[in-house]
C-alpha cells in the first residue's frame, strides 16, 4: 500500500477553492503588514522624505531617548495603558452575562429584537458613534444636560472637563462591542452537551449553581483565548475615537500614543520621533501578550500557543 504524502502540487488542486478564499487575506496582510516592515528602520534614522529611506543620516536611538525623557512620556502611557484597561476591567463580563441572558430568553421575538438592538452599535462608523456621544452631552442642547437641568442642577460640559473623559469613552466603548462580542459566547454556551443541564436540574441545581458549576467552566478555554487576545490589543487604543472625542482641553487624561504618534508624523513631520514611538508601542504590547500567555498557560493550562 503506497502510503507517501501527496506533492504540493496534489494539496493545492484539492485545497483550491479554499486557498481562493484565503488569497484576498493573504495579500491584504502582505501588502500592508510585511512589505512596509523596512520602514522600521526610520526610526533610527533622521528622516527626510528628499534622501529617502537609505539615504537619510542615521542616528541610532536618538529618538527613543527623546521620546523616554520627553515630560509627555509617562502621560502617553498612563493615559493609552487606562483606556485599554476600564473598557476590559468593567466590560470584559458583560458580553458573557449577556450571552446567559439570551440563551435563558425563550421569547424568540424579543430574543431576535434584542440581539438586533445589541449589535447594531457595532456596525455604525466610528466618527457616527463620536457624534451621537458629542450630541448627547452637548452642554446647550444636549439630552444628558437637559435631565440634569430638569432636576436643578448645573449643566456639564462633559467634552471639555478632562475628568470626563475615561467615563465616556469607556461607556461608549462598552457600548459599541458588547452585543457583537456576545456572539462567540453565545455560540459557545450552545455547543454544551444539553444532557448536562438535564442531569443537573435532576440533581435540583438552581440557575446560578447552572451557571457557576456547568456553564461558566464548559465556556472557560473560550474566556481564556479572547482574555488573551484582548490583552494583546491593550495598548493599542483605537485611535479613530479617542482623536474625534479629545480637544487639547481634555489632553491630560486623553491623549494616548497613537494619537501623539499622529501629531508628530503627520501634523509635525517629524516621522523618526514618529516611527520610535510606534515602534516601541508594539514592543510593550508583545511584551503584555507573551507574558499574558505564560501565566495563563501555567495557571490553567491553556494558553494561545
């Protein structure tokens, strides 16, 4: 019996209609991930669009060192590592509580409205969700300042009190994802084997024993992975929302890396600054990942890889 592996010329006519699906992802990825890799090196250059990438002096760390003394340093970082870390810390559950809930819902019309309802934020552009939070706290017209009239009391300028800021882009934050996140957890706590409940309702569990001891731990590799993958996307603050909500009065508790990163490239023209604190911004993250990773894998025994 002739047991050698098929050639790669075998995989790829039995594989074809998948490999053209995964083509498009393929060349998204290369075109915009892995060819612009070499730009890395601007960051140890001083950089001039004129000399080009190779021609321009090169200057070593110099922009690290920039960026680490500089008294905006540890701001950009308390401010990036907290709004990565409210919308996790207080909105991590809410999906999985959520996907309890829906599940339990036996209405299938009001299960259909409020799934609907849920993950409707979540298709809705960036800049349309910064507008209807702006709207909302409007300070002359707003609906929020207008309940807060209506009971005698003074009007906020939510948008210009630095205070305010961390509550509001957490809030929309949780918002805008955690009907959409619910949908893995949904799927999740479906694939569990019905006869588990049946056996536990014939042991005279009530609904939260069910959740702690059945469904909570049947769902925890699922918890875990995207725990994991969250984490590595901490300090990775969405830029698009936190440039259309903050205004320079709001900078000392809004202004994260990615924004900061914008202002010097862009608006500044100064990319090796620029390219430095991108660079060292991706270096914190796999830093958070890995280590994420290794506790996980030696506290539960999963882990990504």
């Amino acid at each position: 019996m002739d047991k050698r592996r098929p050639g790669l010329l075998s995989l790829i006519k039995r594989d074809k209609y998948l490999l053209l699906m995964f083509a498009p992802i393929f060349v998204f990825y290369f075109v915009f991930m892995y060819l612009p890799m070499p730009g890395i090196l601007i960051a140890f250059k001083d950089f001039t669009p004129g000399k080009g990438l190779w021609g321009s002096e090169w200057v070593g760390l110099k922009w690290f060192i920039q960026f680490v003394d500089s008294i905006y340093f540890w701001r950009l970082l308390r401010n990036t590592f907290l709004l990565a870390f409210y919308p996790l810390v207080f909105g991590f559950s809410i999906p999985i509580l959520f996907a309890v809930c829906i599940v339990e819902i036996k209405n299938k019309a009001f299960k259909r409205f409020a799934q609907t309802v849920t993950y409707l934020p979540h298709f809705i552009s960036t800049v349309v969700i910064a507008g209807i939070v702006i709207n909302f706290l409007s300070p002359t017209d707003g609906i929020v300042n207008h309940f807060i009239a209506k009971l005698g009391m003074e009007k906020i300028n939510f948008m210009m009190e630095p205070g305010w800021f961390r509550t509001i882009f957490t809030s929309s934050e949780i918002w805008q994802s955690f009907g959409f996140s619910s949908i893995i957890y949904i799927s999740a706590i479906l694939s569990i084997d019905p006869e588990m409940y049946d056996s536990g309702k014939i042991d005279g569990v009530n609904k939260f024993q069910e959740l702690w001891h059945l469904t909570l731990p049947s769902i925890k590799p699922t918890i875990v992975i995207l725990l994991l993958l969250s984490l590595g996307g901490l300090m990775s603050v969405g830029f698009e929302k936190v440039y259309l909500l903050y205004n320079a009065s709001t900078y000392e508790n809004a202004d994260v890396l990615s924004t900061y990163v914008y202002r010097m490239g862009i608006e500044g023209q100064n990319f090796g600054l620029a390219t430095a604190i991108g660079l060292f911004n991706s270096l914190i993250t796999f830093i958070l990942v890995f280590a994420a990773n290794t506790l996980t894998r030696r506290a539960t025994d999963m882990s990504l890889w």
